[in-house]
C-alpha cells in the first residue's frame, strides 16, 4: 500500500506493473495534503493488512513548505507506533 501526496501519483500502478501478480498494490494520494491526512487517508485499509504486508508513506513536501516538520515527524511517528501494533496483534 502506499499512501502519499502528489508525489506519489502513479506510483501504485508503475509497482503493480513491476511485481506483476505476485502482489496486489493499492494507492492512496491525497494532492496537497499534509501528513496527517496521508496518514489518515488509508487507515481502513490498513486495519486488513497482515504480517507481510508493507505501507509505504510518501509525504511531508507540504508540511515542510509550511515550516512545520516536527508535526510532520510526530505524525509519521504515531502512524508508524500505531500500524505496528495492529500487525503483530
């Protein structure tokens, strides 16, 4: 899964392509949002993943643009504590 910015448009799809079917890759980009609504935007889906899955976050140009990357930091570190705890339990 990836969850991103602008940034990240296209980028599930060019993975897709690159694993072919051996994996399933889902997108979640939110132009112009800042980390916590990056963080947010997938957190349904995230609820299903398993041991192996893997989340990718691509983000945070926005947050910096508004001199704000300690709330960038502590967002991506909450979501980062929290996903872990919801895969291993």
């Amino acid at each position: 899964m990836i969850l991103g910015d602008s940034h990240a448009r296209n980028c599930a799809a060019g993975l897709q392509r690159q694993l072919g079917r051996k994996c399933t890759v889902t997108g979640h980009v939110k132009p112009g949002a800042g980390m916590r609504l990056i963080v947010q935007s997938g957190k349904e889906e995230i609820e299903k993943l398993h041991g192996e899955d893997v989340v990718v976050v691509w983000g945070g140009s926005n947050d910096i643009s508004i001199q704000n990357s300690q709330e960038t930091l502590r967002q991506l570190s909450k979501f980062a504590k929290k996903s872990v705890r919801m895969l291993i339990w």
